[in-house]
C-alpha cells in the first residue's frame, strides 16, 4: 500500500505506542520477580489466575500467535524483506485462539503468524489483566512493529480450507 496521506490519529498512535512500550516495561520488572514487582496494582481475581495462568503470564517463554480470515501474502515476497504492521498488533499465546481469529464467516483462506519468542523482550505487552476477554491471553505489539520471517511456512489444506502459517 502506498502512504499518500498522513495519519488521521497522530497523537491516537503516539499515545497507544507510549502505552504499549510503559505496559512492557511492567511486564520486565514481573517477568525479572524483582521487589519493584510489589508496586504494581494488582486485583484480587489477578492473584488468583497468577499461578492458573503460568503458561500465558509475562513471563513465559514460547510462541505468539495471529490469526487472520481471507488475506494472503505474497510468501516469497514476505519471506525475503519482512514486513511492518502500521497498526498495533494483537496476538495470543493460545493457538486455538489463533485459529477462531482465522476463521471468518466465509473464510476459505486462513494465515496464522507464529511470532517466536524467548523472552519479555520479544513480546507485546501482556493486556490479560485488563481484557473484557483474559482467556484470549492477548499480547500487543506497538504501531510499526517490523516482522522479519524465518523462512519457515507451512501449508495446510483441510477440506476446502487452505491454512498457511509463517514463522
């Protein structure tokens, strides 16, 4: 896409982006364990899902996933240069989460990104505590986050359904 004109939401971006970068550095101080982690607001249901959702908490290691119904992306293209979200970039630590984003009302072709993470450093910023939907583990990733692909993809057709996943 071309950019002809500018952002109608400057600001909007800039503060979200703000946002986005302020919620990961509370994500390093919980993912460090350290005694600052005490300074942080925490609701009651928060400290009862603390240990229920190790495997989604800030601090966990391991994929990310997107999932997007109908689009298609020139692979070989994408494969070689990466890619930049202008938006911000939601995704989940859940597959199946992924999958039910993949999958629209007429959705023939379905793309899964899986972001590979290792640490707090790579990912968004953990928004479970605040969601109207925590079960969605979503972590969210700034206006012009740059994907740079692996190489690895994988297609996948199930019935009249074409699944393709990049890495």
């Amino acid at each position: 896409r071309t950019r002809d004109k500018p952002h109608p939401f400057p600001v909007t971006v800039a503060f979200l982006a703000e946002g986005i970068k302020r919620l990961r550095a509370v994500g390093a101080i919980k993912n460090a364990g350290t005694d600052a982690e005490s300074l942080l607001p925490q609701t009651l249901e928060q400290e009862q899902n603390d240990n229920a959702n190790e495997e989604t908490a800030i601090g966990s290691d391991g994929p990310l996933w997107r999932g997007l119904a109908d689009v298609s992306v020139d692979t070989r293209k994408f494969s070689e240069e990466g890619g930049t979200e202008y938006a911000p970039f939601s995704t989940t630590s859940d597959y199946m989460v992924a999958l039910h984003y993949s999958s629209g009302p007429n959705a023939e072709k379905r793309l899964l990104f899986q972001v590979s993470t290792s640490s707090f450093i790579d990912r968004g910023a953990s928004l479970q505590y605040l969601s109207a939907f925590p079960d969605e583990a979503e972590f969210l990733y700034p206006p012009l986050t740059y994907l740079k692909p692996t190489g690895k993809q994988e297609v996948m057709q199930v019935g009249s359904i074409e699944y393709t996943v990049i890495e």
